[in-house]
C-alpha cells in the first residue's frame, strides 16, 4: 500500500487546468461542520413553512391541516373584529358620560362669569374637580373669542355689525363653548360673529 498524505489540500484536479475547482480533503469538511454547528435540536427547533408542512402530509392530514389554518385566520379576524368594536364601545361610553355632563359645565362656566366661582369657596372646588373628571375623560373644549369662524366646529347664532378693526367672519363673543371627545365632536360652539350672514 501507498501511504498517502492526506493533510495537503490538491489545489488542482488533473485535467482541468484553470479550473477553479479545488479538491476537499477531510480537514475542509471538518472546518465545514464546525462553521455550521448543527445539532439535532437545531434541526427540529429550525420553522417550518405552512406550504411545506401541507406538502409533507398525507392526503387525510393535508385537509386537517388547510382546515386548521382556515381555523386559525378565522380566529385571528375575529380577534381583531372584536377589539375595533371593544375600542368603539369604550368611546361611545365616554362620549354618553361627557354629554351628560356638558349641561353642568355651562352652568359652572356661567356662574364663572358672574364671580359666583371665588378662590377657595366650596363651589369652586366642586368646579374644579368636575372639570378634572373631565378633562381624564379626554374632553377638550375649544371656541374662542377671536377665532375665525369655522362652519364645521362653529354653529352662527347671531351676526353682528362688524365693530371696526376686526375682520369680518371673526368670533366677537362666544355663548357655549363647544366640546369634542378625541375626532368625535360632542357640541359645536354657539358664537357671535362679526359681520354680515352673507
């Protein structure tokens, strides 16, 4: 027998001049697998397609398998059906509490404008509180005095001759302020507006 050196990579084959083929000896297989590192966890733990699992099986197995991911969609448009409608009901709510409530915040924002309100009174701390609640709700108030008049957030209750130095369509005085809860809007608010209705 021959005693063979197998420890020297061939850098050619024989016959195949300008190849760019190298022979592999065992030392290059084994720095193959130490790069890899596979294991037979590796291999069983490795994700498997849907298509290929439905592939793999057997004709009885296939049809379990297509039903239980038709299953499994069902479940998952369902799951996210009901939570849109869990979101909506939560807003619908907070909106019935707030609207309930507007009715009490005019009537505390009246008596704010007639000094019935003063630092430190009872009153006024029942104000203050009601109006936290409220706010946590995530109502927002909006109509001011000096805006300009916007046909969607605002409803026109009277047009008044524009005084001078204001332009016309501008908000002199507002009635109610209006209320919205997020995108949703609750009331418009009652203002006055400078100039003419046309």
């Amino acid at each position: 027998m021959t005693n063979k050196d197998f420890e020297e990579p061939i850098d050619e084959v024989p016959g195949d001049e300008g190849s760019e083929a190298h022979a592999s000896g065992p030392d290059s297989q084994g720095d193959q697998r130490e790069g890899d590192d596979l294991t037979v966890d590796d291999i069983l733990d490795a994700p498997q397609t849907d298509e290929a699992a439905v592939a793999e099986a057997s004709p009885e197995d296939r049809d379990l398998l297509l039903d239980l991911k038709r299953v499994q969609a069902e479940y998952a448009n369902y799951r996210r059906r009901t939570e849109d409608q869990r979101e909506v009901e939560i807003a619908r709510a907070k909106g019935s509490v707030a609207k309930g409530l507007l009715p009490v915040l005019d009537d505390l924002d009246r008596a704010e404008k007639h000094g019935d309100l003063v630092e430190g009174s009872p009153l006024a701390a029942i104000a203050e509180k009601l109006r936290g609640v409220v706010a946590r709700l995530g109502v927002e108030t909006y109509g001011v005095a000096g805006e300009v008049f916007d046909p969607q957030q605002h409803e026109a209750i009277f047009h008044a001759p524009n005084p001078g130095g204001v332009e016309d369509g501008t908000i002199l005085d507002v009635v109610e302020v209006g209320y919205r809860l997020g995108t949703i809007e609750l009331r418009p608010a009652k203002v006055v507006v400078a100039g003419s209705a046309d």
